[in-house]
C-alpha cells in the first residue's frame, strides 16, 4: 500500500505545488536575469549590435531633423528583476500597489550595456527618447531612477510615459513629427511594432517577416520574466493566478 500511495504522491505533488504558489513558475526566470553570465552577455551583446547599427544608419543618414534613437525603460535600460523576485517571495505574480512602491524607491539598477550605448549616441549628437508604459504616478522617481545613473537626455522633454494606453505608436509617430528615429531598443516586440501583437497577425509570421530588422533597426533585450508574448496563452477572461499557472502547463510542448 505504502508503495503504491508514494507512486500517487509523486505523481500529484508537481501539480499540487503549481496550484499553491503559482507565483514560484517564474522563479527561475528571475534567477536568471538576477544571476547568469549567459543575461549579461546577450544585453552587451544587444547593445554591441546598436553601437554599430546606429554608426551605420548615420553613416546613411539624409534627414535633416535632429536624429534620435527610442528606448523602451523597464528591462532594457532598468533592471527590475529585484520587484519580480519580491513578489515571487510574497507568493504574488504582479499586484499594482506593489509596483508603485518599487517605483517610488527609484533603486532599479542598470541593464548591462545601456547606459554606455546612450552615452555613445549622445557623443554623436543623438537624442534619446524614453518611451515607456510606466503611469504618470511613476513619472518623477521614474526620472529620479534615470537621472541617478547619468542616463544622457533624461529630462522632461524626452521622458514618455502611458497617458491610458499601453499603446505606444501614437507616441512613437508624434516623435517622428520632430526627429529622425535611427534605431528603437526595447525587450518587448510592441516596443517596435503594433504588427507583432496589436493588429491580431501571426507572430512569429511577422518576425520572419522583418528579420533584417532585428540587430539593425531594433535591437532586442532578454526578458523571460514578463512580456505580452505571453498573453495568447490564456484563454478566458478574469483568470486566477491558479488558472494561468494551469493553462501554462497545458500549453508546454512535450512528446
């Protein structure tokens, strides 16, 4: 008998575990990003490939607005995964009151390479703009965070935040109305394009199709711990924690 109930047990206890803290799925997301070399590399990496992309698109540039370069915040020039890692041991995936208090502390440290890059585009004449999906309420320690660092044209003019919509192409056109955009940096494919998750196409259909982008236009940074890639895993509305560590076991492929 005792046999049989340890082969029960053994068999419940991966999914019991799950459906109790649905919030340690992303620990080692988060571990990740917080300790490996392998994050470090490919964020210098990233920021490698735009040094030498945007030396190529000045190189080719016969704009005559002041030339810029569009940088997403979160987990491409700051480093949030302190916040991720205090709500995994909360036993939380995400709670906004949370998320404002880590704000507020303006303590998100530097992701690898940022700060350098956009010192070089400055060297170059090149404005950067700050195009973020934080609140209004997060936009003084927002810039408080930035300015802590020296991050080059972080300044009321050049700060972008969400004004009721995660929406970001309207506020990327209203810079196009003034600058030449050389090179847009972000972790998040909505950072670039609404083609990639905005306007219901395939995903992965549209990233083969703009692959010469990628390195060039946009440059890409790692981030496993959140994104709206994914989103089309859920099915339903008002999803538990419960329900979308449920359906994200459903949908890992296996054999």
């Amino acid at each position: 008998m005792k046999k049989y109930l340890f082969i029960i047990i053994s068999f419940v206890l991966p999914f019991a575990a799950v459906a109790q803290n649905p919030a340690r799925d992303y620990t080692n997301a988060v571990l990740w990003q917080q300790s490996s070399g392998e994050y470090r590399a490919l964020c210098f990496q990233a920021y490698n490939f735009a040094r030498l992309s945007l030396k190529e698109a000045l190189w080719a540039d016969t704009s005559k607005k002041p030339n810029c370069v569009i940088v997403d915040i979160d987990e491409t020039v700051l480093d949030n995964s302190a916040f991720q890692g205090h709500e995994i041991k909360k036993g939380l995936s995400y709670l906004p009151a949370d998320w404002t208090e880590w704000t507020n502390l303006a303590q998100a440290d530097t992701v690898p390479g940022a700060l350098a890059f956009l010192k070089f585009a400055a060297s170059k004449h090149i404005e950067t703009f700050y195009v973020s999906n934080r609140d209004e309420k997060d936009y003084t320690a927002t810039l408080k965070n930035l300015q802590h660092f020296g991050f080059p044209y972080a300044d009321d003019a050049h700060l972008v935040v969400s004004k009721g919509t995660s929406n970001k192409e309207p506020r990327r056109q209203k810079i196009t109305e003034t600058h030449n955009i050389l090179l847009l940096c972000g972790d998040n494919l909505s950072d670039f394009s609404n083609i990639f998750y905005r306007e219901n196409k395939n995903t992965f259909e549209e990233v083969n199709a703009n692959q010469n982008l990628f390195g060039t236009k946009y440059i890409v940074l790692p981030n496993p711990m959140y994104g709206d890639w994914e989103k089309p895993l859920y099915q339903g509305e008002k999803l538990s924690d419960k329900d979308k560590a449920k359906q994200r076991l459903e949908r890992l492929k296996s054999y």
